[in-house]
C-alpha cells in the first residue's frame, strides 16, 4: 500500500513538474508557428531593417521598436545596476545585520508594486520633470530607462545581496587581518568573490526590462520612431505587441506575433553573451 | 638554540577584559609574549583562547557588540589607545586563521595581496617579495611554475602555507596562529610546525592550539586557559612537566578537556 502511494506521488510530482516545462514548450511552440510563416512570407530583413510600420498598408518594419527595446534597456542597466549594486554593497557591508533584515525585505516589496502602479507615477511625477527641465513630450525613453531602471532595483539588489553574503567570512577576515581596510576588501575580495552572482542579478534585471510592457506603454511616448535623443517618443517591442494586438487581424496579427519571436529571440541572444561572458571571466579565474 | 636571545616583550596584555554583550569571555588575562619565540595558548573549546589571539590584531572588532577593557602593549604603545590605526596595527601583527583561506585568486595574486593593499604596484618589486615570501613559507618550488593558477586548486596545506606566505610577504612582526592545523593531516601538520620553527628567527609567533602535543613541541612557552581567565603561564617545559596548578594539570593529564 505505502509503495503503491510512493509511487502515485512521484508520478504526481512529476506530471506537475513536466507541465511547467510544457507550457513554456507550448508558449514557444504557438508564438513560432503563429509569427515564423509571416516573416518567411514577408522576408526576414525588409521585417527587421525596414524603419516603415504602417499596418494599414500593408508595411511591417520593426527597426524602430528593436532599437527602442535596446535602448530602453541599456538606458535601465545604466540606472538599475550601479543604484543596486551599490545598494546591495553598502547593506551587505557597512550596515549592521540587524538593519539589513529589515531593508531587504522592505526593497523587496518595490517588486510587489504593481507596474501600471509604476507607469502611474512615471506619468504624473517622472514625465512632467523631464518635461520642464529637458524639454521634449516628457513621455519619453528617458522617462523608460528611469522607470525600469527602478523596477529592476529590488532584482539587482536582492539576488546581488544573497551573492555577497555567500562569500565566505574567513575572505573578508583574511583580507582584512592583511591590513586591508573594508574598502579594499570589498573591491579586492569580496565584489570578486561574488562577481557571478552580480552578474546574474544584473541579467535577471535586464530580463525585466526588455519584457516589461505596461509601465513602459504609459511612459514612452510610444511614437514609432528611432530615437535621436533620450528626450524622443520611443515604442519598444513589448508595447507594440500589447498596443496593437486588440485590434490587430489577418498578416497584422501574424506581424505581432512575429515581433514576439523577435523579442523572444533578442532575450535568448542576450541571456547567451551575458553567461558567455560569466563563463570566460571564470576560466580566466 | 642554547645561545640565549636577550629576551625582549614584543606583546604585553594586562588586566584584559573582554564582554560579548553581557557575556564576560576574558577574565582578566594577564600574559607577556616574547619576541622571536613560540607562545602557545591551551584549553578546552570555549576557554577564550581563540577570543585572546583576536585581541592582539583587534579581529574582535569585527564582531558587533564587543567591549575590551585593559591594555594590549605592543613595543610599549597600547593598541587600543584611539590613535592606533587598525589597518596598520595588523600588518605589524599578522594572523593566520584555523582553516586556509586564500583568496580565490591566482597564487600570485594572494602573495602580493598585502602589497596591493599597502598600495605597492611594482612589478619588480612585487615579484622579488612574492617569490621571497614563497621560499619562506617552503612554497616556492612546489607553485612557482603555476604561479598564475588560483590559489583554490592548491591541496590544503599548500593553501595554508599561502595564507602563510602571503603574511610574510607584509613583513609582519608578529605571526598569531589560530589552530593552523587543524583542517591538515599529520604530514602536513609536521610541515607547518617545522616551518614555524624555521620562522622564529625572524618572527614573534603566538598559536592556539587544541592539541597538547603540538604546543609541547613547537612553543617555547605555553598559557593555560580557562572558561575565560589565564590559569597558568610558563616556560612550556614547565607547563608540561611540573605545572603548579592543580587545573592545568588534569588537562595537561587528561583528566577532562
């Protein structure tokens, strides 16, 4: 009896956990065979490299939206991953223990935040800043990059913070009884020690923002244009799949969800250079 | 050997008292260490050994919620007097820790830490210190063709050796050594006492010890401890022959620890 049920949860375990994997096969397989016929119909690189989107006649290019994705994207690492690494440093580091057990989890909670709740500030508080002060619509990548860069912080900091806490104490007391001050001993030891795990903690946040949508719908302006300052209107991919798809039909349907296989394809690109990248600094270790 | 050194105190502790929040774990421990010689700490787990070894390179600052009173002479000067500036405090009194910890950097890297530290960048002069530092810890001949290898693919105790190395290569003046073998077998327990033994020319060395044997043969004098206070402090011949207190020699015999 006690065998048979041994068994019977196993199996159950197992059906549960073959069924997460599934559905992300299930999720692959339907956006490839939904949006992979249109850009063989279309052509590959008039989709890509043509800068003209214009649905309604027939035209298809997402040049603009993929370099608006980049560089929101950069424009967030540029903001999210020095404030969360730094934070991450100064918490693990310089504040007492006690004190970091209730920051944590309390940076933690910005990931609670819903994003329209982000996109709402963003366009009340952010927008009319960059507005006053930089000039442009305000609504604009700036307004994105800041926006997300913010909403990957509570990523960067807390998975940076488990990384840097993994470091062996008998590093730092070893650098330290060199006569090395705290300092010297977070760049020296410590940030190297951990390198990996910051890494990590910056892809997953990168991950983030390339794939959020609704925050950077509110604050991006979402003209489709390649931008030529931080002040432009720019619409990254996820908008344009979220903005158009309501009401999208035929080829213009098949055209967003061949911008998804884009997205999903620049996600996979970047997840492979950044563990190349982890992987090369290891070896050279 | 027999030519006796003019017997100097590198070290005094006087009157030290140490609290860890409420928990008093130095009960006024009184102890001189002298230069160019071998002091070993004994004592069951607990007694403060470790906690005392701490207290000559201000480790126990690290740990929140300590609080020292007495003195620690080092040449005379108080260590804990506000002025004493930590950093250098400890490449004069160096320490090596009860399991190897090299950095997880090259063997070079490691050697030449304490110099990065101290801000040295040259590279003749970093590497004439490297390699030096490895032939005093007896490292040179066993990494010197693997010296851009890291540190953590070395057997363990090559890794302590490193750790010693790496200390030599401060010129530190005195060595604290907080049971420096104990992660190691027998073989490489021998290495490093004979190494110690090299290094008393040079250096003052104090080690803690959970094993008997090898305070009886390294040190030249050896504190009993405790639940916190110094029990007896002698000539380690006469700790292990005719100690004269009643305490010291049930452990030394065996009776309990």
């Amino acid at each position: 009896m006690k065998l048979i049920s041994e068994k019977g949860v196993k199996r159950l375990l197992m059906i549960t956990a073959f069924s997460a994997i599934s559905a992300l096969l299930l999720i692959a397989l339907f956006i490839i065979n939904e949006g992979l016929p249109f850009i063989f119909k279309y052509g590959l690189k008039e989709f890509l490299f043509s800068s003209d989107w214009q649905p309604h006649l027939g035209k298809f290019g997402i040049y603009p939206m993929i370099v608006a994705s980049l560089w929101v994207t950069l424009g967030a690492m540029l903001v999210g991953a020095p404030l969360g690494v730094a934070g991450a440093l100064f918490l693990s580091e310089y504040v007492p223990k006690s004190v970091m057990n209730i920051i944590k989890p309390t940076i933690e909670l910005l990931a609670a935040i819903p994003s329209v709740v982000y996109g709402f500030i963003g366009v009340m508080v952010l927008a009319p800043i960059i507005r006053d002060n930089f000039g442009g619509p305000g609504l604009s990548l700036l307004a994105g990059s800041i926006i997300l860069g913010i909403m990957i912080l509570p990523t960067v900091i807390s998975i940076s913070i488990d990384s840097i806490l993994a470091v062996p104490r008998s590093y730092r007391e070893g650098s330290l009884a060199l006569g090395a001050t705290t300092w010297q001993t977070i760049h020296m030891v410590t940030i190297k020690a951990s390198k990996s795990g910051i890494i990590a903690s910056i892809i997953l946040g990168m991950g983030r923002a390339i794939g959020e949508t609704m925050a950077v719908i509110m604050v991006a302006g979402n003209s489709v244009n390649i931008p030529h300052s931080p002040l432009d209107s720019v619409r990254t991919l996820t908008a344009n799949i979220a903005l158009e798809m309501s009401y999208a039909t035929g080829l213009h349907r098949q055209a967003l969800f061949a911008t998804g296989v884009i997205l999903f394809i620049v996600i996979i690109i970047l997840n492979s250079i950044a563990s190349v990248a982890i992987r090369k600094r290891m070896v050279k270790k | 050997m027999e030519s006796k050194i003019t017997v100097r105190n590198k070290i005094e502790v006087s009157n030290l008292d140490l609290y860890y929040g409420k928990f008093q774990a130095l009960i006024s421990v009184n102890m001189s260490i002298q230069q160019n010689m071998i002091t070993a700490l004994i004592g069951p787990s607990g007694c403060g050994k470790s906690t005392l070894l701490r207290c000559l390179n201000r480790m126990n600052d690290l740990i929140h919620g300590v609080k020292i009173t007495g003195e620690v002479l080092l040449d005379g000067t108080d260590i804990y007097h506000s002025t004493m500036e930590v950093t250098g405090l400890r490449t004069r009194v160096g320490m090596v820790f009860q399991r190897p910890n090299p950095f997880p950097l090259t063997i070079y890297d490691n050697v030449v830490y304490g110099l990065r530290v101290a801000g040295i960048r040259n590279k003749k002069e970093s590497d004439e210190i490297a390699e030096k530092s490895l032939k005093g810890a007896w490292l040179w001949d066993q990494v010197k063709d693997k010296l851009d290898h890291s540190a953590l693919e070395l057997p363990l105790d090559q890794q302590q050796r490193l750790c010693i190395a790496r200390l030599l290569a401060v010129k530190p003046e005195v060595i604290l050594m907080d049971e420096p073998c104990s992660a190691l077998d027998p073989i490489a327990t021998m290495k490093i006492e004979e190494l110690m033994l090299d290094l008393k020319k040079d250096y003052t060395i104090t080690i803690v010890t959970h094993n008997m044997q090898q305070a009886s043969r390294v040190s030249d004098y050896t504190g009993y401890m405790l639940l916190g206070e110094m029990i007896e402090f002698s000539d380690t011949k006469i700790i292990f022959t005719r100690p004269s207190k009643k305490l010291t020699e049930d452990y030394i015999s065996g009776k309990y620890g």
